[in-house]
C-alpha cells in the first residue's frame, strides 16, 4: 500500500513516504490538531489482516509508549482509520548512522560518545523489557538540532 500525498489518516495529512521495512511503511506526516511535523508508521494491509502480526503490532505500541529516553524516538499516537492500523512517532529530521558512514569512519572519540549513548537507550529499553530486533546503522539518526546526540527509532520489537 501506498499512501498518496494529501491523504488523511485521523488528524495526520500524509506529506511524503520516508522508507519501508519489514512491519509497514514510514510517511512524514503533518498532525493537523497540533500543527506538527510527525512520522507515521503504517502496518501494510497483509500484515493487518493476520491477526497474530496485527497483536504484534499493537504490542509494540504499547511498549514503545512506556519508554522516555532522550535518546529514543517518541510515541505520539496510534490509530486506525478505513482500515489502516498506524502509529505516529517523533519526525526526526537528521541523517542517519548509514549515511554518515558512506562518508568515511567516523572519529573514535565520537564512536565512544554516541556508543555509550546507545548502550545508554537500550539500557532504558531492556529495563522495560524491550528488546530492539532491528538495531541498525538506518535505524539511528542525528538531528540537526543536536547532532551531538544520535536518537534511534524503534522497528521490529520483542517485548
């Protein structure tokens, strides 16, 4: 499923497609009650009708909602609407682990900088019974805002 620009899931205006994974599809979104910039995450329609996978989906949800982490990327909402089961989390605008490492290694000192706070979220995240499946260099991003410290985007949960 693709979701076309302009398209409106709840109170979300669906501005572009950010990538796709294995559990859905990432748009960069508009939230139109509170005029932010958001991502939503779409469950495709195969998974969404399995409901062993849709259950996963939602697990997810609620265990993403329990973590609070300067380094982890924030659940908004989560939603369905004409059938599509989403979540909306922080848009983080930045560049990601993978694309930065295209441009060279980077400087040991700020290996063991954004080391430690990745270990530091992950920590957070184990402590709630969490477990990250999908830990990789696409899923960890700089903002521009603060490019001394990486946020990662939680995809592909055990909990």
């Amino acid at each position: 499923m693709v979701l076309e620009s302009g398209r409106r899931l709840g109170n979300y205006e669906i501005l572009s497609p950010i990538g796709a994974g294995g559990m859905g599809e990432v748009y960069k979104a508009r939230d139109t009650r509170l005029g932010r910039t958001v991502a939503i995450k779409v469950l495709p329609d195969a998974v969404a009708s399995d409901p062993a996978r849709r259950e996963r989906f939602e697990r997810e949800a609620r265990a993403i909602s329990r973590l609070n982490h300067p380094h982890i990327c924030i659940l908004h909402d989560v939603g369905e609407d004409e059938g599509v089961a989403y979540l909306v989390m922080e848009y983080i605008e930045g560049e990601t682990l993978a694309e930065r490492l295209r441009k060279g290694p980077l400087p040991l000192q700020d290996v063991l900088r954004y080391g430690s706070q990745i270990a530091d979220a992950l920590d957070n995240a184990h402590r709630a019974d969490i477990v990250h499946r999908d830990l990789k260099p696409g899923n960890i991003v700089w903002t521009h805002h603060r490019p001394e410290s990486p946020r990662f985007c939680f995809e592909e949960l055990f909990v």
